[in-house]
C-alpha cells in the first residue's frame, strides 16, 4: 500500500500563571496538565462552539487510550453550506448540521495540539495563526466554564520554523539589547540552561515586586554560538517570549518574538488506508513527539 506525506501544524498551548495578588480566591488552580485535559473533555459535550467570520466551530468525536493523549475532529461549518455542496465533507452531529473536520491530536504532558492539513478545513482557515486563534477561543471558553480563567492567562501560538532569531544574529555588526518578557511559570526548560535560568531571574524579580510581569533586560549582551541556538529553539518552541535590537550595515534593527514568525509544518508519512484510522494517527504522532521532545 503506497504511503502519503500528510501535513501537520503544531500548536503550543501556554497557561501562564497570574501573580497571586492578581487573584480573586474564589477558587483553587488546577495544574496545566490536568487544566488543558479538563478543557478538552468538556468542548464537545458543552456543545463550546466558536464563531470567526460567521464560520462556526467546534471539536466531535474525542477519543482516548491514555490520559495524555487525545484524538478529536476539529469541525467548522461554514455560512451557508447545504449537504448536496459537498460530495463528502465528514458529516458529523446529524444529517441536518454538516461540517467539514480534520483530525487533530492533542498531547497533554507537553500541551500540544497537531492539526490535520487537510484541503478542505484550509478552505476555512488558511493558516497555523488561524487555527491557534480557532483554539485560543475554543480553551478560553471552556476555561470560564471551569472558572480557571482568573488563575492563568491563555497563549496559543504555532511552533516556528528554527532559524529566525539565529538568522537575525548572524547578520548583526553589534546586539545592543536583549529583553526577555516573563508572565508567570509555564512550560518547563531543561535544567542549567539558559533559558531556564533566565526564568528565574525573571520570577525572582517578578515576585520580589510583585508585578504581573516583568521585562529583563540586558545592554549589549555577548552570546556565544551555543547560545544563539538556545534563544532560537526556544523562541520557535514558544517557550520563551524575547525581543532584541541590534545594529546592521550601520542601521538599527530589530526582532521580537511577538511577530508572526514563519509556521513549522510536520511531514509524516502514513499508508492511505490508516489515514481514517484514529489510533495510528495517535501512534504516529506519538513517535514524533518522542524522538523530537525527548531524546
């Protein structure tokens, strides 16, 4: 049986946590983990639709065979759609309500979410950033639902192509200014590393004066090689928010990780009859997680 490459978008979701002084302790904070799994199990059965430019949509048929990895339809049914305009568009709910669906994978443990590329869902949302607001809008709602809204506020944001801010720096005569933007505890570094250790100083500082967020900032910052890669990675991964100016052909210049930096697409490989097949679309994204995340 011949295999496809099929195209995944990868979608990180970030609970940052609000400084405690910020709350109203009505209610007690539930761990991101436990948060974003409790968000997703509630959507469909809540009925939690979302409607961008009158096109409404929504998740069906969640399954499970683990407690950190969910498969799920992401469905939009477009402004005006009637059955006989769409030969087979994955008719879901009832006969009288079509929608159109991709499959997605939602990994607990790291809080990702992996879209389907399908052609005709891309009729409706043609891009990573499109599909992160698609998201954002669908956990926010059922955040308030859970009423964990007051303890975190939500990011959903694509992983990026690597190479943007190493890119940047490479063709810099001089880096006067390196800002790094923190909210609140959030998605875990590996341990004695840069990263990590700039979220320290910057929770430190945070809690120190009790701010809702802090900007760390160094003047004129030597980076070594090693370095560089790190702040790419982990600006592409989403795992640190960062800003910088520099100096190029005499001109200043600037990057920040807030821009839309160019979506990664995953390509993965799966023979034509397992693409209706939940459970091998989990195990394929299953192996990708482990070799890419924790190798």
């Amino acid at each position: 049986m011949a295999e496809q490459e099929i195209g995944w978008w990868m979608l990180q979701v970030q609970f940052q946590e609000k400084y405690p002084d910020q709350l109203n302790w009505l209610s007690s904070p539930i761990s991101r983990d436990e948060l974003l799994r409790q968000c997703i199990k509630l959507i469909p059965p809540s009925n939690i639709k979302v409607n961008i430019k009158s096109k409404v949509w929504g998740l069906a048929d969640l399954d499970t065979d683990s407690n950190d990895e969910y498969y799920a339809e992401l469905t939009v049914k477009p402004p005006v759609m009637r059955i006989a305009e769409e030969k087979s568009p994955g008719i879901l709910d009832d006969k009288i309500d079509p929608r159109i669906f991709t499959p997605v994978i939602i990994n607990i443990e790291l809080q990702l979410i992996f879209i389907q590329k399908t052609p005709d869902i891309l009729r409706f949302a043609r891009t990573a950033y499109s599909f992160a607001d698609v998201f954002g809008l669908l956990i926010m709602e059922a955040m308030r639902h859970l009423d964990m809204s007051q303890h975190y506020e939500l990011f959903v944001e694509p992983i990026a192509q690597k190479g943007s801010f190493s890119e940047w720096y490479s063709n810099l005569e001089k880096l006067n200014k390196l800002t790094v933007h923190y909210v609140g505890p959030n998605l875990p570094s590996r341990p004695d590393s840069l990263i990590e250790t700039l979220k320290n100083n910057a929770k430190s500082f945070r809690d120190t004066l009790k701010s809702s967020s802090v900007d760390l900032t160094a003047n004129e910052p030597k980076l070594s090689y090693a370095d560089v890669l790190e702040l790419d990675t982990a600006t592409s991964e989403r795992k640190l928010k960062l800003k910088a100016r520099g100096i190029k052909l005499s001109y200043p210049t600037k990057w920040s990780s807030k821009d839309k930096l160019e979506a990664e697409t995953l390509y993965l490989n799966i023979e034509e009859r397992e693409l209706s097949n939940p459970k091998k679309l989990v195990t394929l994204i299953r192996n990708y997680i482990k070799n890419r995340f924790f190798r």
